[in-house]
C-alpha cells in the first residue's frame, strides 16, 4: 500500500510542480538564415544594418561590432577536408568547436580540417540568441535565454571556452507561474548544494525522519514535507511549494493529476515507438481525456506551462512534445527545472569569447552577412579526392564556396524556405518532410523606463534592487521571473499567448541599479504572438506589453509615457513548433554522406534534451557522423542525460509489462481508471 500511495503523489506531483518551469524566451532555431529573397521581411526589426537578413523595416539600433570575425575562405592547403557549417548558433557553433578538435594529422604537423561557418546576420556569430546595442549604446536581444541544470552538455561547451559559469550565468532562480485567475504557485529552487544528513535517531527510518502523529494532525505541512522526502527528485518540491490561497485549484482538482501517471511510466524519452505513438495525439486529448485531469487543473497549471515551454496551446502541440519537454524541464532529475539566466547579452558573454578561441585556432572562418541560396553535389573528377563534394552558393550567387561536407544548423521552417527556393537543395536532401515543418512566432519588447524609487531586499536574482515601480517591484519580490499562461487580463492579443516577465536590473550586471543607472529595464517576452506580430508600430506593442504586465501582476498598469526608449523584436515562425505529427519532419543528424543537420528539432527521438541543450548535442552529434564518414578524429563525446530514478525505473517496468499483457486499446495510449470507464459507459451508450 506504501508503494501505490507513493505512485499517486508522483502523479499529483508531476503537474503540481510544473509552475516552476520557466522558459527561456528563444530557442536556438531561431537562426533564419537561409531565407529566399521573398521571405526575408518575415522574421522581425531590430536593424536593417545589424541585421538585415531578419527584416527590411528596421527601427534604427546599430551593432556595436558589425565585422565579421573573418571573411576569408581560402583553398585547402594540402589534404585538408573543407566543412562548411550553415548556421552561426548554438548548433553551429557547437559542430564548429567538435570539428577544431580534429587530431592533428601526423604527416603535415597541421589540422586536416578546415571549417568556415557562415550566418546570414553582419556579425555572424550567436543568430537570434546574440545580442545588440541601440544608438544610444542599451543592450537589446532577441528574448532572454535561461540555462537549465540539466544542460549538462552546453556548461561543458562553455567550461571548454574557458568560461567561469558564475561570471556568465546568475544563480539558480525561484519561479511563479500565472494563470489567467492570477498567481498559482512559487515553487522554491532545488538545485542546491545537498543539505547535510541528519542523526541517526529514534523516530528516523532510511535517512528520513518521521513526525509523530499528533505533529500530523496539527501540522499538515509536516506530513507533506514526509510525504515530499518519499518522491522521487523533483517531484517533492510540488507539495512544498507555495500555492496562492486564492487559487480556484481544490483537492480534487490536484488529484486529478494521478490519471497521467499511465502515460508519464509508459512514454520512453528515447524511444522510437513511444514517439510515434504520442507523437499522433495532441496534448489536449492526452491530458482531459485520456489522464482525466480536470479543466480546472489544465487551464490554471497545464495551460500556461504549454504556452511557455512548448509554446503552443494543448490542440496545437503533439503529446510525445509535451510529456518529452516536461520531463526534461522538470522531471529529469533533482532540480532539472532549476534555471540560471545569463547575466548579460548572450553574444558579448558566450558568442564573442567563442568566436574568438575558434578563429585564433586558426582551422576556423567565421563569415557573417552569408546567406546561403542553394547547396549541390558537384562532380569530383576534377577534386583528385575521393567522395563527394558540394558547391555552397551564398547570397544569390555572389560568392560560392567548394567543400567536402556541409552541416546544416538551421530552424526548421528556414530549412523549409531553402530547399523550396532551391530544386538543387531539395534534391540533395531528399524527402525530408521539410514542408510540413512549422514555427512558433514570437515577440520581444525590452523597455527602459524613467525610474522609481529605489526597491531593495528583493530575491531570487543576482541583483536585489530595482528601479520599476514599487507594486511591480512587491509583486516580483521572490523572483524577477514571472512566467504567464494565456488569456491574461481578457486582452484580446493573448488569447493564445504565453509570455514572461523579466526585471532585468535584478538579472542581468550592465543593467543592476547604482548611483549612475538613470532607468528600469523591463522585458516582456510573447510566445505564439502572431497577432502582435502584426502590429507594426513599436510604440503600440510596447504599451501592451506595460497592459499585460500590469492584469499579470495585479498592480498598476505603467503609463506609456515612462518608456525612454525601447527595442522590439518580431521573430516570425522562427522557433521550431512541435505540432501534431511533428516528430515525422524530425530528420537524423546524417542525411547522406557529407551532409549533416543539428539544431533542436533534429533527431526529436534520441538524445532527452530539448532548447540549447538539444543544440549543443546534435551539433556535436553532426560532427561525430561526418568524422566518421570522412576518417576524421574528432572529440565528440556527448553526456547522457540524466537516468531515471529508481522509483520511475519501477514504474516504467510496470508499465511495459502491462503493455505487454493487455495494450491499451484506440490510440495506444493508456487511460486514467475514470477515464477508461467513461470511454466504456460512452461506447455502451453509442
């Protein structure tokens, strides 16, 4: 009996702690670099200048460093093997830096591998993850970026860099998630340093210690707190954290959480079949009618969560999508949803240092302002090289660019917009699937407002003070994150739309408050924005932005007037959206021999990761197929991500047993008790 009440915390658990998952605002594959001509106005307009392959009606900001790190491509000296990478962020980057490492060929003394990396923006490196400076020398960029604990493989690309992840990344960040009633929850940080074992003692079994039962009656947080230490990490923070009084969630509702314990044991991460099965079904119908969960718990928890990890609502995101990104930002292991936010623009604090040790390598060109038009195989007979080799074309023709193998780090619908552009490209990659890939349009609005007064004593950032009004500050007193669902404030733009709210004061060095900050930095960050999208005055998007805070937060809604200058970038179906049937246009690191692809919509079925991290793994991935291809040596070594704990382990045997013995009939995926008999009475009555 232990056992199976343990079973059903976890299932109330696993939604319940949810609201602590926040989302970085853009993923990698916002990198559109292999626009058509047609397409380029698209994306959003931040300048024509720094980057002019995203829009062409730019508001004025300049780069503070519009030149390219270098722009040279010369001929292979001797043997070398010439790799173009098509894509200049985490994913190319990350194949860029595995390529450098080739072993040094013992003949020539020298690499046998020459690497140019092109990207369609001036600067070249970090895509929409890199940032820029206004005229008036503010930091602007496209969404704030979080880094979770299990990015394992993206804090080691760093750590090779030579970062000190304390001198890039804040601490660890509380989160609150809200729903369109208001504040759900803050759910405490997890990823600490282990707390020290308690004495051996009486009252004490397996490490835990146990209240007596008069501590029970008197003290209801006393027994969550033993029934938390029971739950497999990190499920046990659900019952500890901080629900708001006023939430319309009753015990019922929470319960209701039990029924997705079916699918969470039977869906494998890694899996090919369990993807294909949930990959078929939407979110929605896995989580009211096939979990049963209530339509209170999925509209005040599982709703808003959808909007912002996701980015999609429940009938628009497969269910293989949900349950894979739940579990990497919140179920994986002890803290997994534990995040860190970079303490300052993601290009000066990661890209430029980046940039800089793969170019002084000397094996590495980085070209900005190259946007590549068409890739083909070309004839080798007059190479003198075995295998194949392939023309890049850049810019219409303006450059082109022989190699021996070509890795494509793109967004999904960017590839889309290639090979439909290019019957060559199309033909070389073959049926891919690439049509049917979608986006997810975003929008984000950085605002510099005339400041307050002073608010101090804040927490949950790396800073504790802040220049925003004194209710926004109150409001944002244990975290400077807010993470909001849909249909906030009956504002009629975000009937769809998620967001975040971001007190970059309390988040980011440049913008901390001293006696010589003369502003407050709030950023507001739309996810699935396409009717914001559309508004074309800056001005317009930056005063819903201050509305939507404002019903958020519950405070004040901050006149339009205070914003002394501001940024908004609109990025068009420029991160990967994980619909319905999504995971079929998922292609594998290797499409052929010498052409490759990584980015976080590549492979969706391997390795448990998602975002940067997914990235950072595929890239590395790229390059460990074309090594192979190619005879090359490189160091591609990828960390798992983490195992599952012993409790799921459990229950994933069980779960694989019952499909074994009795699968679950229709769509295969296993219904909550309450929901099989409903099923059972419907189709008695039909």
């Amino acid at each position: 009996m232990k056992g199976a009440a343990c079973l059903a915390f976890k299932g109330c658990a696993q939604i319940l702690l949810l609201g602590a998952a926040t989302v970085s605002a853009f993923t990698p594959s916002l990198c559109t670099l292999c626009l058509p001509p047609s397409s380029r106005s698209i994306v959003t307009r931040i300048t024509r200048s720094t980057v002019r392959w995203m829009t062409d009606n730019a508001p004025g900001t300049t780069t503070s460093d519009s030149s390219d790190i270098s722009s040279s491509s010369p001929e292979p000296k001797g043997k070398k093997k010439r790799i173009v990478v098509v894509g200049g962020g985490w994913a190319g980057f990350s194949a860029a830096d595995a390529l450098a490492s080739a072993e040094i060929d013992p003949a020539t003394g020298e690499s046998p591998v020459e690497v140019i990396l092109l990207d369609a923006s001036p600067r070249g490196r970090g895509g929409l993850a890199g940032s820029w400076k206004t005229p008036g020398g503010r930091q602007v960029e496209a969404g704030v970026h979080g880094f979770w604990k299990e990015y394992r493989n993206t804090f080691a690309a760093m750590e090779r860099i030579g970062l000190n992840l304390s001198d890039v990344l804040g601490p660890y960040s509380p989160s609150v998630l809200i729903s369109k009633s208001g504040r759900v929850a803050l759910a405490p940080v997890l990823g600490k340093e282990e707390e020290e074992e308690e004495e051996e003692g009486v009252g004490k079994k397996d490490g835990h210690k146990f209240p007596s039962p008069l501590d029970l009656i008197l003290s209801p947080g006393a027994a969550l707190e033993l029934i938390a230490d029971l739950l497999p990490p990190p499920l046990d923070v659900a019952l500890v954290s901080e629900f708001n009084p006023s939430s319309p969630l009753t015990l019922v509702d929470r319960a209701s959480a039990v029924g997705l314990l079916g699918a969470w044991a039977d869906f494998g991460q890694e899996d090919p079949k369990s993807w294909d099965i949930y990959d078929k079904v939407s979110a929605e119908e896995l989580f009211l009618r096939k979990a049963g969960v209530t339509e209170a718990l999925y509209e005040e928890l599982v709703q808003p969560l959808l909007h912002v990890l996701p980015m999609c609502p429940g009938y628009d995101c497969s269910a293989a999508a949900a349950l894979s990104c739940f579990h990497v930002f919140a179920l994986q292991s002890k803290g997994a949803f534990d995040v860190r936010w970079c303490r300052g623009g993601i290009t000066e604090k990661i890209f430029d240092p980046w940039a800089k040790q793969l170019v002084e390598g000397g094996d590495v060109a980085i070209r900005g302002s190259s946007r590549v038009t068409s890739v083909t195989q070309v004839d080798t007979a007059d190479t003198g090289t075995d295998g194949p080799h392939f023309e890049v074309t850049l810019n219409d023709g303006e450059d082109t660019i022989v190699c021996d193998g070509v890795i494509f780090a793109v967004g999904g619908t960017s590839m889309g917009k290639l090979v439909a552009a290019s019957p060559e490209t199309d033909a070389l990659m073959g049926p891919q699937g690439f049509d049917r890939v979608r986006g997810v349009t975003c929008v984000a609005a950085r605002l510099f407002l005339e400041p307050d007064a002073i608010s101090s004593g804040l927490s949950g950032g790396k800073h504790d003070s802040t220049l925003l009004p004194p209710d926004v500050a109150k409001a944002l007193k244990d975290t400077p994150v807010a993470v909001c669902g849909p249909e906030i404030g009956g504002i009629p733009e975000l009937q769809e739309t998620g967001f975040c709210v971001y007190d970059l004061q309390r988040m980011q060095d440049k913008f901390a408050v001293d006696d010589e900050k003369e502003t407050a930095v709030l950023e507001v960050d739309f996810f699935r924005a396409d009717s914001i999208a559309d508004i074309r005055d800056d001005q317009e998007v930056a005063a819903l932005a201050l509305k939507a805070v404002g019903r958020a937060l519950g405070t004040q809604v901050i006149d339009l007037s205070k914003v002394v200058d501001m940024s908004v970038v609109r990025a068009r179906d420029a991160v990967s959206h994980f619909a319905v049937n999504s995971a079929q246009c998922s292609p594998q690191v290797k499409i052929r021999r010498g052409v490759y692809m990584c980015g976080d919509w590549i492979d969706r079925k391997g390795h448990a990761s998602w975002s940067t991290e997914k990235s950072v793994v595929t890239g590395r991935q790229a390059v460990a197929a074309l090594a192979k291809d190619l005879g090359l040596k490189c160091r591609t070594d990828i960390i798992e991500a983490a195992p599952d704990t012993a409790q799921l382990k459990a229950l994933r045997t069980i779960a694989r047993k019952l499909r074994e013995t009795i699968p679950p009939p229709g769509s295969g995926i296993p219904s909550s008790p309450w929901s099989l008999a409903k099923e059972l009475v419907e189709g008695t009555d039909s």
